[in-house]
C-alpha cells in the first residue's frame, strides 16, 4: 500500500508500498494432508502471558494523557525543511497498562498559514503498514489547497516502531524488496518457504519480542489519541492514504467523540485484514498486469517487447524467471527476481508509470541499464540514527501479522495455494503462499471492527481501477461508518488524492475540509 504523499509519486508507489512479489510458476496440487514440520507448533516460541494477567482488550475510550507531558519542538531529523517542526509524544507500550513501559512516537508540525482562520490540526501518517509519516507535512503541504493550508497545522507521526519512533527491527541485514516479506512458490517449495518464514518470524521474536504483541492498527490509533490530548485539542481531523486510511477508520471506530473532518483515500477495509484482504485482491493484481501488457504491446515501435499482451507478459516473466534463478548482471547490478517482480508491480499499481516500466523492462531485455528513479527497497532514513537496517520491512510484517487472525495449519496454505495458483498464475503462487505470520507470537489485542463505528460520517475516496487497494475496500469502508460519502475516479491509480490531480476529487475532499459539508450523495467523478 502506498506512502501516498511522498515528494515524489513515483517513489511513492514504490517505497514500502509493493504488496507482492510476482511468481510465474504455477504451484503442483499437494496432497490435502501435506504437513509441514513446526507450522501448527507455531505458538511454541511465542511470549506466555504471565499466571493471572488479564488478556482482554482494553475497551476503554482511550488511554489517559501522561501526567505532566510536554512538548518540545525543535528540529526533524533527516528532514531538510526548517519550517518543519518536531517532538516526542509519550505513549504506553501496552495500553492496558498506562502506567507501565513506554515509547515514544515521533511528530511533526508545519502551522496553518493563516492564525485567525485556524480550525486545527490535520494529523497524516504514511501507508505501508510500515512508512514514515514525519516527512509528509512538508511534501504534502505544496500540493493542499490555499483554503487547506490555512486552516489546518498538518501533523505527521511515525507509526509506533517505524523509523524515529522507537524502531524495531527482525535483525536482518537489508529490505526485502518493497519492504514486504514474501516468497516465491514453485513446485515442491513450500517446505522451504515455511521453514523460512518460521526462522523469520523466531528472528524477529529474538529481536523485537518485547514489541510484538503490541504492533497492532488498534495500538497505533491509540496513540494517535494521546497525541491529540498532548497537542491540546479536543477533537482531530485526518487525512490517510492506503493503509494510514485503514488507520483512521480504526481511530474514528475507537474515538468517535474526537473525530472532527476525516479523509479516507483508498483504505483498506480493516474487518479483512490481512489474509483474507491479500486473496482478495489477487485477481485485481491479475488485471492491472494484463492492463499493462495491452498498453505495452500498443506501443511496441517504442518498446520492443512485444505486439500481444501475452508477449508482452512473456517477455517480462521471462526475465523474471531468468533473474529468480541466476540474478541478471547489467551496469554492475545484480538484479534479482525481486527486484524485477517489484519493479513490475511499481507498473501496474499507476497508469501514469506504465511506460517508464515498459522501457526499463525493455532496456534490461537489451543488456543496457534501466532507469528507474525511485528505489526498489526502502532506503534508510538519512540522518535518523539508531534505525535497524530492516526497519520498514520489520514493521510492516509486524503490523499485518498482529491484526490477523493468520492460519497455522500448512494445510490451508496448500489449499489456498493449488486454488489461487489455478485461476491467477502471476500473483497467486505470492498472494496465497506461506509468510512468517503463520507463525507469529500470539497478539493481546483485538481487530476493532467497523460495524461497532459511530463516528461522524468520513469523506472517503478511491480510484475505480485501483490494484493496490480494489475499490471495493472503500465501498465497504464508506458504507460501514454512518453518514460517509464515497468519490471516485474512473482512473487505474492508487490513493488518488491530491497527487493525481484530478479536479473533481480534489474539490470535493477540498470543500470537506474547508466547510465540514460532505457532498449530499456519493460523486462518481
């Protein structure tokens, strides 16, 4: 899911937004009592609560504001902006316990540009689960409405444990490629998978364990709670692209006395998340790959990769294939199925990055080196110490696996697995294979559920031809939190707002916010 308001769009569909890695190869019908050694032990290494300690969620409002907490302003690490503004917020590690461990969580403030029309702040995170959301007042802000920018401070978090908010990580030494954790399955590969995402998971436990239970949406929008109580205001409005948009409907579920205008771009709909959420999107990924492979094969004069889709589709797996089994070598880089799986789902997931995909799959076809301007692993924040090396793609692993619930039985993989792989060859084998949350510490959390929501109604908005997120996330989200209005697009992009430009949209969200008015009937723009 993308980080959708990065300074640059391109980047922003890329980094820690690749939700799979593509797999080619069709996985063999294995035997329904297919075992796999240790994935229904899964719990075995998992933290024990302690005799006669209360595992219930918390159901409480929110957590009381620390005694005495105070802000203090001064300058964002790793953020070249000196308007930009930051501070540490103190939080309970374990909101069921307030007066237990803490952590803190990074914030960020850039004011309203006009004092006297000030309504208040407009918090905004990153997209992921596992980006940064500190930076993105400054990147976010040219691209708001005057009206907007007026009324609102923009405050952006670090999500507890990305990045400069007490960072974890699952003691690996780089990214996986978009920061998220999958695997290839081949035939016969799914006792090597499992086994390696079994060692994954004990690596993070070994690592972050004292974390873990406690990386959750539920937590992240608790937190959200004492930040607001730390700033001194009554109520928030919020703007969340992707998964952040996920993270303010579980904030306006837990909080609805505190939600004032919130904008929901392309959110995932939380009650699916995340097993049933990755299989569901699945034949959307298949659809955005053959979108790509038509607008490709209409310009094979410029691209050379083929006049069919299907040669098209060929010619990309093709290098796919060769680069999963001996990394391709081209200008001294060795590029990896990965890589080149990411690099691929960077096309489909934006309309607008088709052609620039097109001709560096066209160019490493020809042995020359692509250009590909943004990264294909989440870089390290230049000038944050203390960030583990795989801090995007710990936190993301962790969030996805502590909202489950996950299977742990192999044999539900396998069935998924011989199904998906059938009916969508590229992205079934990714989608539907084993990850390490099959084997994952237990979690003391429950989801939060939208049919419990009684918040306010929320702007919510998508792009009808959306891969990363299908649109009907945000029906359901929309529907599910009463008095919300959907606006939609009839564009293949993901979190539309405000990047895509689209004048429609961005004047409905713009009005919301300027007026607190939603639209009198869903807009089909």
């Amino acid at each position: 899911m993308a980080d959708w308001a990065g300074a640059s769009r391109i980047a922003a569909i890329t980094a820690t937004t690749v939700a799979s890695v593509v797999l080619l190869s069709p996985v063999a019908a294995a035997p329904a009592t297919a075992d796999v050694q240790g994935v229904q032990g899964a719990a075995a290494f998992a933290p024990q609560p302690r005799p006669g300690e209360d595992t219930r969620q918390d159901t409480r409002q929110g957590p009381p504001r620390p005694p005495g907490q105070q802000l203090r302003w001064g300058d964002c690490a790793g953020v070249d902006d000196p308007a930009l503004r930051c501070a540490e917020v103190t939080v309970p590690l374990d909101h069921r316990r307030p007066r237990g461990r803490t952590i803190t969580i990074a914030i960020s403030r850039l004011p309203a540009t006009d004092p006297a029309r000030r309504r208040g702040v407009l918090l905004t995170t990153g997209g992921g689960p596992g980006g940064p959301g500190v930076p993105l007042p400054s990147a976010l802000a040219p691209q708001l409405s005057p009206e907007v920018r007026a009324r609102y401070d923009l405050i952006g978090f670090d999500m507890r444990f990305v990045e400069r908010s007490t960072p974890i990580g699952c003691g690996q030494e780089l990214e996986e490629t978009g920061g998220y954790w999958v695997r290839t399955a081949t035939p016969g590969s799914f006792p090597a998978d499992a086994a390696e995402a079994r060692a994954y998971a004990r690596d993070c436990v070994r690592a972050a364990g004292w974390a873990l239970p406690h990386a959750t949406t539920a937590n992240a929008a608790r937190d959200m709670d004492v930040i607001r109580a730390a700033l001194g205001e009554e109520k928030i409005s919020y703007l969340g692209g992707s998964y952040a948009g996920m993270l303010g409907a579980t904030y306006s579920t837990l909080f609805p006395g505190r939600v004032d205008r919130f904008v929901l771009d392309s959110p995932p709909y939380g009650d699916t998340a995340w097993r049933p959420y990755e299989l569901a999107r699945t034949p959307a990924f298949e659809a955005g790959a053959a979108a790509f492979a038509a607008w490709t094969a209409a310009r094979d004069a410029d691209y050379g990769l083929g006049a069919t889709a299907q040669e098209v589709t060929d010619a990309v797996t093709g290098l796919i294939r060769r680069a999963a089994t001996s990394p391709l070598v081209v200008a001294g880089h060795a590029w990896t199925g990965g890589e080149l799986g990411s690099l691929l789902v960077a096309g489909i997931y934006d309309e607008r990055t088709f052609g620039l995909v097109a001709a560096a799959f066209a160019d490493l076809s020809a042995g020359r080196e692509p250009y590909v301007p943004f990264p294909l692993r989440p870089l390290p924040p230049a000038g944050v110490p203390g960030v583990p090396a795989d801090n995007h793609t710990a936190t993301n692993i962790a969030y996805r696996c502590g909202d489950g619930p996950w299977p742990r039985d192999a044999r539900d993989y396998l069935r998924d697995l011989a199904s998906y792989s059938a009916r969508y060859p590229l992205f079934g084998p990714a989608n539907a294979n084993i990850t390490p949350c099959a084997f994952w510490p237990r979690i003391k959390d429950e989801p939060v559920r939208l049919s419990a929501n009684r918040a306010p109604g929320v702007l919510v908005t998508a792009a009808l031809r959306d891969v990363a997120v299908p649109v009907a996330n945000s029906r359901a989200v929309a529907a599910h939190i009463p008095g919300s209005r959907l606006v939609t697009i009839d564009a293949h992009t993901h979190a539309p707002y405000p990047s895509f430009g689209d004048a429609c949209l961005n004047g409905a969200v713009d009005a919301f916010l300027t007026t607190g008015t939603l639209p009198p009937a869903d807009v089909a723009c």
